[in-house]
C-alpha cells in the first residue's frame, strides 16, 4: 500500500491513496480514470522521473525485481548511477505529447543513438543500425530517412511512432505508456495501438496503457485498474471491469463510453473532480455518487477483494 504527496507553495496534495499494484513480467494492465486522478504520477514515479522532494511517498514503496533481487527504487539517488541502469532500459515510458520528449534541435536518429549507447557496448554504426531497425519495427516508413529528420518535421502519428521505437530500442521489461494515442485521430490510434500490442507480444514486455477513455483499453490489456482521485477504486480482468463493473465510478465510466449499437444519448459523469488541494473524508467518489450513505461521508471503503480476486473499494458492491 503506497500513499504520495506533492508539497507545493499552494498546499500539499493527497496524489496517490493506499495504492497495491503489482505488475508482473509480460502482463498487459490498463490504468484507467479522469485527468488528475494520479495516472501520469503513477507512471513516473517507478523510474522517478517526478520532481524531488516536492514528490514524496509517505507510505509503501516501489520494489522493482531486478534479475530476481528485490530493489527498492526510492532507496537510491534520484539521479545515481543505480537508477539510470533501469531508466529507458529496462523501465521505459512513451508519453502523450511527443514533442514534450524529444528534443526538437537533434535529429531522431542522434536521439535514439545516444539512448541506445547509453546503455548497451554498442558502437555508432551498431547503435545506427539498431534505431533504424526499431523505427522498421515501429512501422516508419522509410526508416532510413527519417532517421535523419527533425521532429519537427514529422506527422503526429509518426513522431508517436518514433516514439515507441525509441521506448522500446532497449529491450524494457515493462513500458508505461501514458496516453499515447489522445492527440492522434482514431484511425492512427487504432494503428498505434496494434503496434503497441505487437511489439509486446513480441519482446514479452509488461505494458501499463494509461488512458481517460476506458474504450482505448477494451481490446488491449489483461487487466484494468480504474483509478479515482489517487485511489485504486476497482481492479480486475478487462471482462470483470468492463462487463460486471461494481464501483458505481466504473459504471460511470462505462455509460459514458459512445457505442454503435444505441442510439440512448451518452451519459457525462455527473460533477467534475474536486481541486486537488481540497481535504476529503470519506469515499472519495461520494460527493459525486448517486448511492452515497452517511457511512460514505464519513469513512474511505476498503479496497476489498470479491470472487475471482475482482477488487472494489465500495461499501455499497
Ligand atoms: N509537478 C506537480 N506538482 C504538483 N502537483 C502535481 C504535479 N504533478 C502532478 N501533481 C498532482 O497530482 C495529481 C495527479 O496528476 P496526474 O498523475 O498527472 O493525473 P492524470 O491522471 O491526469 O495523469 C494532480 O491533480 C496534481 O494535484
Ligand atoms: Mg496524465
């Protein structure tokens, strides 16, 4: 159970809630919730790519099983030698927006050279042939030339290509993939995330796909995680959550997603996110349920496991 604020000038926020995830080799899990419930923070926090010490855990911590040895990966310099060794290699990240991640003043061919070299005894000429191998793995066409592009000069769709070549040029264990397809238009999305899938299958990687939009993740992981205001609300197989859904959150959820099979108008979530500096007691979805009991008010539900280890964090379920 892992519990994480931010310390900021404007207060200190309750970002992550008696969080219990664990991830194992080659499983496909999706991390599900609106924006600001703690999915990107999630994500970062493993490699510790979150700013210090304004980011600290207050409880719990973050092991990562390297070559079976249990390593906690708070337990070290947030820029030591020690981390650096799992960063983009073994634990990798593919973000939203592109062009947040790589740098617009080198080409993507040096970016994913000097990725590549930090961490393996390849020479350039190697490491060269292993990014335009990667971008050929991540479908680009004309790999070669785009090698030497700008990002700059690149589509959406590819620049989240080359993206993904370089998230997985090193070979990573377990790849968080943040939203990588909400800025691209449904067709390409649907391409990203087969190539995605793909390439899992492929490396046997673990794959988080973090996303707002539970129908990106119908067809792609395993398991879902839906999060609510830095709590774990519901957790199970992709089936449970998306056809037997017990956290009225969930329900919301799934109503909200548009179908082709009615013609009933979507149902928007009722309210919106509270500010993250505000203090909440109780459920943190009771200001916002429609089943909300005095109990709701007053005490946080258990995230209490039901049959076939379906997880929900509902006095109600
Ligand atoms: N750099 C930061 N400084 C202060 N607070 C932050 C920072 N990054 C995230 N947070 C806090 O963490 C919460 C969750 O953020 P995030 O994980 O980015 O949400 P999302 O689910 O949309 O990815 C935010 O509401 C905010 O309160
Ligand atoms: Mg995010």
């Amino acid at each position: 159970m892992l519990s994480a604020q931010f310390h900021t000038i404007e207060g200190v926020t309750n970002t992550l809630n008696d969080i219990d995830l664990t991830i194992y080799e080659g499983m496909s899990l999706g991390i599900v919730g609106e924006s600001g419930c703690g999915k990107s923070v999630t994500a970062r926090m493993p490699i510790r790519l979150l700013p210090e010490p304004m980011f600290r855990i207050t409880k719990g911590e973050v092991i990562y099983h390297r070559n079976e040895k249990p390593f906690n990966t708070f337990n070290t310099k947030q820029n030591g030698k020690e981390i650096n060794k799992i960063r983009g290699k073994e634990i990798s990240m593919i973000f939203q927006e592109p062009m947040s991640s790589l740098s617009p003043i080198h080409t993507v061919g040096s970016q994913m050279v000097e990725l590549i070299r930090q961490h393996s005894d390849m020479d350039k000429a190697q490491a060269k042939a292993h990014a335009i191998h990667m971008l050929e793995r991540a479908r680009v066409p004309r790999a070669s030339e785009v090698f030497d592009d700008y990002t700059f000069q690149l589509s959406g769709g590819m620049r989240q290509r080359v993206m993904i070549a370089m998230g997985v040029s090193c070979g990573p264990r377990l790849l968080f993939a943040d939203e990588p397809t909400t800025a691209l238009d449904v067709t390409i999305q649907a391409q990203i995330l087969g190539l995605l899938k793909d390439i899992q299958r492929e490396q046997n990687m673990a794959l988080v796909l973090i996303t707002h939009d539970l129908a990106v993740v119908a067809n792609m992981v395993e398991e879902i995680a839906v999060f609510y205001l830095g709590y774990i609300v519901e957790m199970g197989t992709t089936d449970q959550i998306l056809k037997t859904p017990k956290h009225p959150y969930t329900k919301a959820l799934i109503d909200s997603i548009p179908t082709l099979h009615t013609t009933d108008a979507l149902k928007p979530i009722k309210g919106s996110i509270p500010d993250p500096y505000s203090k909440i007691t109780g459920c943190p979805f009771g200001m916002r349920c429609d089943k909300v009991t005095d109990r709701c008010r007053k005490e946080v539900p258990s995230f209490d496991t039901h049959e076939n280890d379906h997880k929900v964090r509902c006095f109600e379920a």
